[in-house]
C-alpha cells in the first residue's frame, strides 16, 4: 500500500469502497432506464431527455434533503410544505424590487433559516425530529397558505423557459448541486454529518461537533427543498401553497428504494440518488402507460412498504434457514 | 519524578444522576511520563470520572485543570486541543467510514476547507505502523473483527499526538499478541514524557505497567499512592477494602437436582453452536472477557432474540422459549445488565414496574384488581427492604435499589429458573451482598441462576460451576475447586492452563 | 394556594378548568355564546373530535402518532353508504361492515408497525397516502348521500334533547377509560410506551400489543366517521382531512406526553372540547385555514417543548 503514494490515492480508494453493495441497485436502474429507453424512445433526443430530467430533479432534490437528514439519524416530514413555501415565496417575490436573483435567494434564506431553526430544536433540546419536523410541517403549510391562499403568483416566462423548457439545463444543474455535494463530504463537518448518525456519543467523543452537524444538516436540507419548490414553481409557472404535498412520502420512499435506513447512519447518497431516479422512472412510466395521477398515491404506499418491508423479510427467511 | 507538574488534574469533583451521587469529591492528578492506574469495581465511578477528564462530561462541582490551570467549560474539542485522548471502552468509531477516515475523525488535517486526505494518509499511515495495523486504510471498519477496531481506537488516539493519553480497558477484546504490541507502545510513550492513565481488571497488566495508582470506591478515593511495594493480594484489598470473603454467602453444599435447561448446538448472535446445562438448585456463572456472547447466550435461553439448538430442553419442556412471553410461562425470568434502558420503566412508579409482569395473573374477568395488587407490591417492597413510597418514580432510587426493584418484579411467578446479566454493575457494596445472599436463597430453594458476570470474584466465590466463553464459543467449563480467577481469566482470554481444559 | 398547586399538577384537571374559564369569559362577553343550543352544537363537534382522539390518545400513550386517522374516517365516510345492503332495514350490518373495514385497516398499520419494523408514523402516512389513491380510484371523487337509517339517527337524533352523538362519545369515553386505567392492557401500552424494551423483557409482547393498539385507533376512526357522516349526510373525499389534526391536537392539549409513557384520555376529553371552542372562537375573528394550521403546528411544538423537559429531568 505505501508504494501508491499519490495525493488522490486515499480519496479514490475510499470512494471506490463506497460503491460495495450498491451494485444490484446501479443493475436495477440501469435495466429499468434500458426498458424506458425501449418503450419510450423519446428519451434519447434533446428535448426528451431534458423533459426526463426535469421530472426527475426536483424528486432527486427532496430525497437529497430527505437522506441528508436519515444519514445523520433523522427524518423530516417537513419536505412536502418546504417545496410548497419555496414555490409561493419564488412566485410572490419575483415581481418585486430584486427580480429573480431576489426571489432566488428570499427562497434560499427561508429553506436555511427555517432548516437551521428545526436542527437548532431537535439538536439542542434533544427533541425526537419525526414529531419536531411534524409540527413544523403544519406551521409552514399555514405560513405558504397564508402568503398565497391559492395557485397564483408570477414567474418570469424565460425563467420557465431555462430551467424546464426544451434544454438538459435541469440536468446540468442537478450535476452542479452533486459536486458541490462530494465538495461538502469531503470537508470535516460533511463527513462528521455521517459519523454522528451512526454513532452519535462516538462522535462526540471524538470531538464531532454532533449538535453543530445536525443543524447544518437539517439547515441544507431546508435549501435543497425550497430550491426544489423554486423549480417546481418555474415548471408550472406559478405557486401553489399545497403542491409540494406528495413531496414528504415520495422523498422517503426514493432514499428508502436506494439503501438508506431509518435508524441512522446506513447507507450513502449515491444509494439515495439511485432511488429517486428509479423512483422517477416508475412515476413517468406509470403516467404514459395511462394510470390516473391518484395511482401514484398508492404506488407510494406500496413502495415504502414494499422497500422496507422485503428487505426485513429477506432477513427473518435467511435467519430461519 | 514526582516533582513534574500535573498536566491534566481534576480537583475535588462531584457528578451525579438524577440525584444518585456517583463522584463524591475526587482529586486525580496525572503526572508527564508516569503510567497511572485507576482501580475500581464496576459502578465505582471509573467511566464518569474519565468523561469529566476527557471534556465529555461536565462536573456538578469541582474543577478540571490543565497544566496546573483550571479550566472553565471542557468539551471533547477543548480536551483534544489541549492534547487529551482517550481510548473508550465502548467503541467510538464510525462502522460505514474507512479506517483512515474513523482515526482522522475530529481531527482532521485541512487545505482550503477540505480534508487534506494526503496528509491524512501520512499520519495515518504512520500511527498505524506503530500499533502494527496492517490493514487497507481504506477498508471500513465494519469489516473488522472487534480486537482490530480496538487498534483502530487506539490508532485514532495517538493519532491526535496527545500528552495524556487515557486508555479505558484498551485490551478487553486485544489478543495476547496485540495486548503486547499495546504494552510495548505505552512504554515508548511513557518515556517520552506522555502522562498515561490506565484503567483494567487485569491487575497483572496494572503491575507490569504502572507506577502509581488511584483507587475509587463507591465514589470516593480510598487510595493515591505509589505502587512500588503492592503486590497483587494488596491492590485486591485496596479495590475491595474488606477481606472478600465477607462478601460472599457461604457456599452451601452442591446438591443439583433436576435438569432444568440443557441445550446443544445452540447458536444466537455471538454464540455459535454450543452445549450448556443447567440444573435446580445451581448457580451456573457465565464468564469471559467482554463481549464474547454471554448476553447473547442470556437472551437466547429467554427467547427474546432468535436462537436455535439442535437439541433442547428448558424446564422439562422440548424446544427453546419463541419468545419472552413463552419465556416467562416456562418458569425463566431474565434480570438484564442495563437496568435503566432495559431493566426498568424509569419514568413509571416503583409501583407500576414491580406489578408489570403480574398484570395478567392478577386481573379478573380482563379488568385489574386493584387490591391485590396493592398487597402483592407491598409484599415485595417489604419482602426486598425497598423503603419509603412506592407511588415514586424509580428513576428517584439509587442504583442498587433500582436493581432489587428489577429483580423483586420477577418473585411473583415463582420463576423456576433465574437469568440474570451482570446484576451487581454499579451497586452499592451493601446491596451487593443483599443480592448474594439473595441469590444463594434462590438456589437453596431449588431455583437455577444462570449469572453472567464481568466480575470474576463473584464468579469464584458465587457459582457452583463456571462457564467461560471466548468468541461465542465455550472455552472452559470449571467446577468447585477448579474455579478461580486465574483459570477464569486464562480461560478467557485463550491461554491454556492446568484445570482449564475445555 | 396547595388547591392550585395541585390543578397546575393534573393537566387533565387543569385543561377542564381551562374550559370552564372560556365558556364562562365568552358566555358573558359574546352574544349567543351561552345559548343552551350553541353550547349543544359545541359539544355535537367535540365528540367527533373526542372519538377519533380515542384511538390517537392510545397510540401517543404507547409512544407512536397514528397519521392515518383522517384517511380512515373518510374510507368510512365514503364506504358506509356504498357497501350498506338494501335489505337491512335498521342499517346496522353497513355499520358493522364499516366499522370491520376501519379495523382492519388499522390492524395493517400495526402489522407493518410489528413485522415490517416500519416506524409506525412512516406505516400510518404511508397507508394514509395509499388509501387517499384508492378512494380516488374506487369512488372516483364525487360525494356520497347515506340513506342508511342508524346512521342519519346516530348523526341527527337527540334523546332527551342530548345529541345521540355525544351520547356515543359518553360510551367511548367509558370504555376508553376503564381500558387505560382499569385493564391490564392499558398499563402495558404505557409500559412500552415508556420503555419499549423493558416491557419486553418483562414479558408484554411488543406485536400482540401493537397490532391490538392500532387495530382499535383503526376501530374509534371509523366510529367518528360513521359519525360524521351521520351529521353532513354526505361523504366525499378530503371529509375526514382536518380531524388527523385535531385529534392529535386534542391528546396533547389533554396533557398527555407526545413522547409516550405518560398521560390519560380524560385530559383529552377537555382537550377535544377546549378546542372547538377555540376553533369557534377564532372563527368569529375569522381566521383563514392557515392561521389555524400554524396554531396547530405552534401547539404541538410549545406541548413538545413542556413533555420534553419534563421527560429529561
């Protein structure tokens, strides 16, 4: 081993580590875009591919915002209303003084501020964050209805046009907020966000600010749900105080789908990432093949369920054997 | 020597529990290349007295001082900046994260923000040498064996170039091998001027190593000396402070009687296909370093995680407990280590958590009867020596209350066999006889206790027969004369003796 | 002075006083407030609420949070009418079949709760979110009108001038109670509640327990949706949408720890009725749904911060 003596060789090895045991998942959605790409050729041009794609960004998002927080031995069940306050607050602020580079940051500010007030409670009172973020889903579901009672509000018709119009910008972006991820990994305070989760007095013996990981975590959950409402609201090019509803469980079942565990700790965002494109590819598939946006409800159920549940099965059949 | 000033001191603490005082005013005071030990029974305020030490913890009262400086509010960050480390007992690594990674943790060299991984793999590189790891950095730890994670621990510390370096039972799980390497590495330190604290039950390693001792008992120092001079029988007296005979009930005459539990090929989590028996009127000692399957083989007997035998039989019927339920109905109760996550609703009444087993007996048609409940918890309270009121929370008792309040729950069904898991961890010593005694009654009235046991005196001058398991396996099995600690221990850790022969 | 001291160290008791103190600053300050029928009416909306509270004041106890009690109560809602058989004139076989429909729902949630490990709050969104699909699906979005005579008399009859309704929450509330503090399996829901894994290493069967614990949350949803359907004569999807609130509401305003482990149903019986009289008190200053979704929100934090604090001391 000390014959490799590069800079990256450390950083590389670690990362190659990361991939173990995700193979089947990576197969899995390989095989499933494969059969997308079969019975929906569209896929392969331009402007399917950046249609694709915007379908899918906002959902890998919120299960970024989503396995942010399970990795670091939470949840939050604050996503949904977080998309939806991050759409009305983009649609009523981008006709005001600051324009869109305004209303961009009004929503960036409110998804940290309202994440890092969460993480402060949670953190520092020791509170359990599935009631926490409970509570503070009703609060900000009031607030988004209480600044745009419903569906209005403006964005810039060239706004729309560049995120979710006929170019993969969408896609380019999603690539941006994924480097920008492996750049906060590698810094102490990203990778003490995981270690707090598995082991949290570990951790803080080892002088992890735990309590300081757990608000930032929540704090960029927060960014990354309103920025996903910001998107939302450029694609249907209004706000809509509930539209973020579905959000929450969808959220939950993609990092549930990519390996993510419930109990802290288990599992990698590469894992999560992976299930919300597969997440979004059996969303697409069932809404060409016909089925009413309401089937999507159950598909939910059906798939948080099923990924947690087939699993545990899995498990008590091989301990019975 | 003597005359170099302290690095790291604490001063006259005092910290406590939900009222349950457990440092009782403490002066410690770790010295530049002297290895210091502390000496303690289990409970004795060893781990919360190396918390306060190690910034973890915050005293009550008293003070923490750095080079000879007190300081004000000490946290882990503070202690590693002033160059503390600790090596836990209780494992502090990161199982998804690779070895590198989990030895950096909280430490980590920077550029532009980012963790600076070649530099890290310089470092990491090197204390791994001196600890003689030889494993891809890049592995996560979960991959290793629990002896090789206690290397990584120790990696980690030296890896933050301490001058106090504090090792809490660092070879509880190390090879004979690693626990050489580790002995070699505390002598290097120690001559360069490191203060080192070190804490065991093994009172050979507390010689061969260390020049001065601290030894607390029931929170409080009863002794600060040299150790030059001290052999083994006089450390003993020190931690105990009483002949231990006077301890321990008088053993009455072996005279087992029917076969109560006997498995064979049983294997629940660490334990791997094993044969163990059992019979009435035996105390049966479950030993070993820790963690090598005792609680597992506990709960496995109680049905309360999965287990399977090739053959078995628990109270006269074929077959394992399914689950704590058809545990119970077969006459085995289980007393577990953790008594306050696991032994007892601590926020419930002492009331409320002596009745919960009986809840079912005691109801009539479905709906509870109130007065007889009422007499059976006074019977019990009174029965144990359980004072005062007990509509009180029984997070509001002492430790060793709260551990007869764990075990009296139990008396009402009349268990036929007893399963207790380290029951005297962190009582006092008065209760702790009351336990003994109580559990020699159990065994006069024809009742099995199974009692695994981190305490090997209790396990020598308790049980009637010892069972040692070393990585889920039976490594010895003793009985009458051949039990003492010596054959315990060897056992235990892998060394074979006369008399321990498996 | 130790009169008050003890009110301030009952919450069941203190939120009655709270109730009292309202009702009687109200009936003397706003007109018509005191009127024997509004106080009725109040009372007519608190059962329903108290009901569905029932089964969510037994799931806080045991430490989970039943997020599936408004799917169920409008599954009831929009069912009854649908599956109640015409030659069954009393209408008492559609309320069985109902009331069988909602416990069974229930008991799924307790089995994905036990076998599956899912965390129970996770299990009851999941089947509230799969039920909302499926009612979509099954009853395709328009409103139904119940004919079935039990349960136009169960939401419009008045004994003795007392709404039938508050009659059948006077029943739950006696029942519910004697199951807390008089029956073996209420003291084991605390239990685990508290402490799940000394409770079952004292013996109470964590499955056994949770299947029956979200089997009868399932059961007292579908009572209050037979009830309410009773009282609009209508069922339609999104009917049953605000009681998942107030029912939580309710429990925690009764002074039960929303951690579990402590508490009782008869802080939630003032609780229920506390709040429609704030609700109807907001409504006469005419708060919009999202002011009363942000006190909603805003109660459960500051009750979390209280049963916080009080369970780490």
């Amino acid at each position: 081993m000390s014959a490799v003596s590069s800079s990256s060789w450390l950083y590389g090895a670690i990362q190659r580590r990361r991939n173990r045991g995700l193979g089947g998942l990576y197969l899995i959605v390989a095989a499933f875009l494969i059969l997308y790409a079969v019975l929906f050729p569209g896929i392969l041009s331009v402007g399917g591919f950046s249609k694709f794609t915007q379908n899918w960004f906002p959902l890998a998002l919120v299960t970024m915002a989503q396995a942010l927080l399970m990795l670091n031995g939470g949840i939050t069940l604050a996503i949904g209303p977080l998309v939806s306050l991050g759409a009305v607050i983009a649609a009523t602020t981008m006709d005001g003084v600051f324009g869109v580079p305004g209303g961009i940051v009004a929503v960036a500010l409110t998804g940290l501020a309202i994440g890092a007030v969460i993480g402060a409670i949670v953190a520092h009172l020791r509170l359990p964050a599935i009631i926490v973020t409970l509570a503070g889903s009703f609060i900000i579901t009031g607030v988004a209805l209480i600044l745009l009672p419903r569906p209005g509000g403006f964005i810039p018709g060239w706004l729309s046009n560049t995120l979710a119009g006929h170019t993969p910008v969408a896609f380019l972006l999603l690539v941006v907020v994924l480097v920008a991820w492996k750049a906060f990994l590698a810094t102490p305070l990203g990778l003490g966000i995981y270690a707090a989760g598995d082991n949290p007095v570990g951790a803080f013996r080892s002088g992890v600010p735990v309590e300081r990981a757990k608000v930032v975590a929540f704090a960029l959950s927060g960014l990354l749900a309103a920025l996903a409402g910001l998107f939302v609201a450029a694609q249907t090019g209004s706000g809509d105080p509930v539209i973020g509803t579905p959000f929450t469980l969808n959220s939950i079942a993609a990092a549930v789908l990519g390996g993510v565990g419930f109990l802290g700790g288990k599992g990698t965002m590469r894992g999560a990432i992976c299930g919300s494109l597969l997440l979004s590819v059996m969303i697409n598939v069932m809404f060409f093949l016909g089925f009413p946006p309401v089937a999507q409800y159950i598909a939910q159920g059906l798939i948080i369920v099923g990924a947690v549940a087939v699993p545990e099965l899995l498990k008590a059949w091989r301990a019975k054997r | 020597m003597m005359d170099q000033k302290p690095l790291l001191e604490a001063r006259q603490v005092f910290k406590g529990f939900f009222g349950n005082p457990v440092l009782k005013g403490v002066d410690i005071a770790l010295r530049p290349g002297r290895v210091h030990a502390l000496l303690g029974e289990n409970g004795a305020g060893k781990s919360t007295l190396i918390n306060l030490l190690s910034g973890a913890l915050q005293p009550d009262s008293g003070t923490i001082a750095v080079d000879g400086k007190p300081v004000g509010r000490f946290s882990p960050a503070a202690a590693r900046a002033s160059g503390i480390a600790v090596v836990q007992q209780e494992l502090s690594l990161t199982a998804d994260l690779s070895i590198a990674e989990n030895i950096g943790l909280g430490a980590f060299p920077r550029r532009f923000g980012l963790i600076d991984y070649a530099e890290l793999h310089r470092g990491v590189r090197d204390v791994c040498a001196m600890v003689g790891l030889t494993e891809p950095l890049d592995m996560p730890v979960a991959d290793l064996a629990l002896g090789r994670r206690q290397m990584v621990e120790i990696a980690k510390a030296l890896y933050r170039k301490p001058r106090v370096l504090i090792l809490d039972e660092p070879t509880s799980s190390l090879s004979a091998h690693e626990a050489g390497i580790l002995a070699g590495l505390i002598e290097t330190l120690r001559d360069r001027g490191t203060a080192l604290l070190y804490i065991s039950h093994r009172l050979n390693e507390v010689q061969a190593l260390c020049s001065h001792v601290t030894v607390l008992k029931d929170g409080g120092v009863t002794a600060d000396q040299s150790l030059s001079g001290i052999d083994g029988e006089g450390l003993v007296r020190l931690m105990v402070g009483r002949e231990t005979g006077d301890l321990f009930p008088p053993r009455a005459s072996a005279n087992p009687g029917a076969l109560r539990v006997e498995v064979e090929g049983f294997s629940a989590g660490l334990v791997r296909d094993i044969g163990f028996s059992g019979r009435a009127g035996e105390i049966v000692g479950i030993g070993g370093l820790v963690g090598q399957g005792q609680e597992d083989l506990l709960l496995g007997l109680y049905g309360a995680i999965p287990a399977k035998a090739a053959k078995a039989e628990v109270s006269s019927k074929p077959g394992l407990p399914a689950n704590v339920g058809a545990a119970n109905a077969a006459g085995l109760v289980y007393v577990p280590a953790d008594r306050k996550h696991e032994g007892l609703v601590l926020p419930h009444s002492i009331a409320s958590n002596l009745i919960l087993p009986s809840l079912g007996r005691l109801a009539r048609n479905g709906f509870r009867d109130r007065a007889g409940e009422a007499g059976l918890i006074a019977e019990l309270a009174k029965r144990l020596t359980i004072k005062g009121d007990v509509a009180r929370p029984v997070q509001a008792l002492s430790g060793g209350n709260q551990q007869k309040v764990a075990l009296a729950k139990w008396l009402p069904l009349d268990p036929s066999v007893l399963l207790l898991n380290d029951p005297t961890r962190g009582v006092d010593i008065e209760t702790k006889r009351e336990i003994y005694l109580m559990l020699r009654g159990f065994a006069a009235e024809g009742r099995l206790v199974i009692i695994a046991s981190s305490d090997t005196p209790e396990l020598v001058h308790l049980c009637d027969r010892v069972v040692v398991l070393r990585e889920g396996r039976v490594a010895a099995e003793l009985a009458g004369e051949a039990i003492s600690e010596e054959a315990i221990v060897g056992a235990a850790m892998g060394i074979d003796r006369k008399g321990a022969a498996a | 002075m130790s009169a008050v001291k003890s009110i301030f160290r009952n919450p069941p008791l203190l939120t009655f006083v709270l109730v009292a103190l309202v009702w009687l600053i109200a009936g003397l300050t706003l007109r018509g407030f005191g009127a024997y029928g509004h106080l009725r009416y109040l009372l007519e909306l608190a059962a329903v609420i108290g009901i569905a509270a029932a089964g969510q004041t037994l799931v806080i106890l045991m430490g989970g949070i039943d997020l599936s009690v408004g799917a169920i109560i409008t599954v009831t809602a929009i069912l009854l009418p649908l599956i109640s058989p015409a030659w069954d004139p009393t209408g008492l076989v559609g309320i069985a079949l109902a009331l069988a429909i909602a416990t069974g729902i229930g008991f799924l949630n307790g089995a994905g709760a036990a076998y599956l490990r899912v965390p129970p709050i996770i299990m009851t969104l999941a089947m509230a979110t799969f039920l909302q699909g499926l009612l979509v699906v099954v009853a395709g979005g328009s409103a139904v009108t119940v004919s079935n005579p039990a349960v136009i008399l169960l939401g419009q009859g008045r004994p003795l001038g007392v709404p039938s309704g508050v009659l059948l929450w006077i029943v739950v509330s006696a029942v519910v109670l004697a199951l807390i503090h008089r029956m073996p399996i209420g003291a084991r829901f605390l239990a685990i509640g508290a402490n799940p894994l000394a409770a079952r290493l004292s013996g109470v069967s964590l499955t056994r327990n949770t299947l029956i614990l979200y089997a009868l949350s399932g059961f007292f949803a579908g009572l209050a949706g037979i009830l309410v359907l009773g009282m609009n004569r209508q069922g339609y999807v999104g009917i049953g949408d605000p009681y998942l609130l107030t029912s939580i509401a309710a429990v925690v305003l009764g002074g039960t720890s929303i951690l579990g482990g402590r508490g009782t149903y008869a802080g939630t019986i003032p609780g229920a009725i506390l709040l429609v009289t704030t609700t109807a008190l907001i409504t006469v200053v005419n708060a919009s749904p999202g002011w009363r979704s942000i006190m909603f929100g805003t109660l459960i934090l500051a009750l979390l911060l209280v049963s916080g604090r009080e369970a780490r001391r």
